[in-house]
C-alpha cells in the first residue's frame, strides 16, 4: 500500500524473518513429503494380491480372506507391543487440533497402517501421511522459540502431506485449517506456509503419479433449479441420520472391543477376523472405500437401493471395527464412500432426485454431520465429481443441515456425555460391571 509520499510499504508479515524461514521450510516439507507421499501409497497399493472378487453381490468374496485379515491383525498386533505403541493413541483430528504431532510415534503409526491398508481394513491413508508431515513440522519446530511459529510449522508439514493426496492444494490447506482452528496471532503464517508446502507437494507428486481425485466419480450432470435447495435440505437431514448410526454402531463396537483392553495382539487379530467375515460377504467394504465408491457409480442401478443401504451398514460396522481394535488409518476416505453409497440408495428410492444430487450432498453431508470442515467438503464434492458452480449450492446446504441437525444441535455431544458418564458410574467402588453390589 502506498503512503501520501508514494513510497511502497510492504506488509509486516512478508518483512518477518520467521516468515521466511516458514517458507523456507514450506518448500522443504512439499518435497519431502511428495516422496515420502509417493513411497508410502506405493506400498499400499501395490500390496494388493486380493484379486478380484468373483461378484460385488453377496458372498462375492474368496474364503481365503478372513487368513489374510487375521494374519493382518495378527502382524499389527506384533507391532504396537514390539513398538510399545499406547493402545489409544491421538488420532488425526486430535493431533489437528493440538496442533502437534509427537515425532517419536511417527514410525509406528506409518508401520502399522501401512500393514492395516494393505490388509483390506476400511480406513484410509490419511492418518498415517498427516503423522509423518506433522512430526516433520513438529520436529522442525521445536528449534523455534516461539510458540505460535512451532504450531504454524507443524501444521505447514501436516498441509504438505496432503498436497499430493487430495485433488488440488487449496483443498489440504483448507482441511488442515478447518480441522486445526490456529489462533489468529498464528493464522496467517499458517495459511501461507501450509498453502505453499501444499502446492510444492503437488508440483513434486502429481508429474510422477499422474492422477489426482479431480472427476473421479463421473454422475450425471443436472440443470439447478431451486426446489433442490429444499431437497438439500432434506438430503442434510437424511446424511444426519447416517451419521448418528453411525455414532450408535461406533459405540457398541468399542463396548465390545473394550473387553479385549490391555490385550495387545488379540484385539487386532479378533477385528481382523470380524472385517474379513464382512469382507467375504460384501466385497465393497474392504479398503478405504475410494476404488469401491467409484464402482458403486458406475454400478448402482445394477446393485439396487436395498444392497446398497446394506452395504453402507456393513461399511459402518467394518470401520468401527478396524478403528477400535487397533488398526490405524484415517476415517475421511471410509466416511466419503459411506455418504457416496447412502446418497446413490437415496435416488433409487426417489428417482425425481437427480443422482448428481443426490450423490454429491450426502457425500459430503454425512463427513459433515461429524467434522467442522464444511468447505474443504464442498470443494472436494464439487472437484471430485466436476459440479458447476450452481450445483455446489445444495452440497453446502445439505452439509450445514447435517452438521446443525447433529453436532450444532449438541446431539452427539450428549451421547458422548452420556456414554462417559455411564462408565464413570460403572468405575464407582461398591459396583460391578453389571451393577452389583460387590
């Protein structure tokens, strides 16, 4: 901005010197984490010896693969007590919103959900690539003597693990900073340098991979009109409901799994052999959902409302599952083919609803009615699946409904309250499990 004398003042901000060194360390960390990026899906994927399931129907799947999903649980059981990795550990939101990630558990959490992805669970990569970036920013970081600049560093290393995972830059940085919420004295060198890791990232990662997520799920393009503001609406409350079955499903697989505490290798091995058994019924559970949602597109008439609605409660079952008995992997990829799958069953029923809108809504609704990161879901619906600028108007209705209906609502916030409470009243001395008199 110019003064009255006409000299150029520059803004305080780009004159810092820890700017700079964020910078700096924004362009190593793109770098970085596009190998480390590349290597770590290239495990993942190239790990997959499944086959091809004999049908997407049921009982599409081989047998033989309950043996590789226990052997699976087996193998990240070996690993958290060789590892002497904490049976609850943060997870990605919890890490985001700290704003720290603790180096030292970086090579186990990469391990075992580099073993959990390859063994078909039902989460995603994301967990293990935001450990590695934000352990990298964190350990950085720590040479700093401010505060504000270790967390800003942190979350630049967390942005350029996602810089190559998700469609564009914009759509990490977004994530990081919806998820993390950084106080204002950090937002801004937050914003630039988890913009910048984002972007070398993808300059790295995208020549060598070739592919992003940009149109993956090719629905049917469909003309606005405003009565689909009023379906959005409905669509909203509809992604809310899926969300709280979830939470419900969630609940009772932790009470279950939570009788196997302190049981380090039998724990897993048992979730594996629980995934496996869904997996060999309904194939479309198995891994984080990306792939199998893509086939659902393509196959949804064929596969009906009815399959559909099952799968996406079996989906629930096998991700609560794997995220309570000691797998490791992100929950945003699972959540994404759950919304997919439920909206897709929701235009069968109601045909008049146009698919695309259908789809794209819950899609990004049900995600929504669970995290706070209303825009990075728009925009990865409306990139994902090549929406006009109109067409993504519904999707935030629908996201903002769920979201109100469930979290704003304070709905899921009581029955969390109300499940902490029931165990503390099981802890009281003088009571059993069940409620005896000891």
């Amino acid at each position: 901005m110019a003064d009255t004398s006409g000299e150029l003042h520059l803004a305080p901000l780009a004159r810092s010197r820890e700017f700079w060194v964020l910078i700096r360390d924004a362009v190593v960390f793109g770098v970085v984490m596009a190998f480390a990026g590349l290597a770590f899906l290239f495990v993942v994927e190239t790990g997959d010896f499944w086959g091809d399931p004999t049908s997407q129907g049921w009982w599409g799947g081989h047998w033989w693969w309950i043996a590789v999903t226990v052997g699976t649980g087996l193998v990240v059981g070996l690993l958290r007590h060789v590892l002497r990795m904490p049976e609850h550990q943060p997870g990605l939101t919890d890490e985001l919103e700290k704003e720290h990630v603790e180096p030292a558990s970086v090579l186990g959490t990469v391990a075992v959900s580099s073993v959990s992805l390859v063994g078909g669970a039902s989460l995603g990569p994301e967990a293990a690539l935001g450990s590695m970036g934000g352990g990298l920013g964190t350990w950085v970081g720590r040479r700093r003597t401010d505060e504000d600049m270790q967390k800003a560093t942190t979350l630049t290393g967390i942005s350029a693990a996602y810089g190559g995972l998700l469609a564009v830059p914009m759509v990490a940085t977004l994530l990081v900073l919806e998820l993390a919420k950084p106080h204002r004295r950090r937002f801004t060198h937050a914003v630039f340098g988890s913009l910048a890791s984002a972007t070398v990232c993808f300059a790295v990662f995208y020549p060598i991979a070739g592919t992003t997520f940009l149109g993956l799920y090719d629905v049917p393009s469909y003309a606005y009109k405003d009565w689909h503001l009023l379906a959005a609406v409905g669509l909203g409350l509809a992604a809310a409901l899926g969300a709280l079955v979830l939470a419900v499903l969630t609940g009772i697989v932790r009470r279950l799994a939570a009788r196997l505490e302190g049981k380090t290798v039998l724990r897993p091995v048992a979730g594996g052999l629980a995934f496996g058994l869904i997996a060999v019924a309904l194939p479309l559970t198995l891994f984080t959902g990306s792939h199998q949602l893509h086939t659902v597109a393509e196959s949804g008439s064929a596969l009906g409302a009815g399959f559909l609605l099952v799968i996406v409660l079996a989906k629930m079952v096998a991700f609560s599952v794997c995220m309570e008995t000691g797998f490791i992997g992100g929950p945003f990829f699972p959540m994404l083919f759950l919304g997919g799958t439920y909206g897709y069953a929701i235009h069968l029923i109601v045909p008049d609803v146009p698919l695309a809108l259908t789809f794209s809504c819950v899609f990004a609704a049900l995600p929504g009615a669970i995290v706070a990161a209303p825009f990075t879901l728009v925009l990865l619906a409306a990139l994902m699946m090549d929406l006009g600028a109109l067409q993504t108007v519904p999707v935030a209705v629908a996201v903002l409904t769920s979201y109100i209906a469930v979290t704003g609502s304070g709905v899921l916030a009581a029955m969390v309250q109300a499940r902490a409470s029931r165990h503390a009243a099981a802890r009281q001395p003088g009571f059993g499990s069940g409620g005896e008199v000891r």
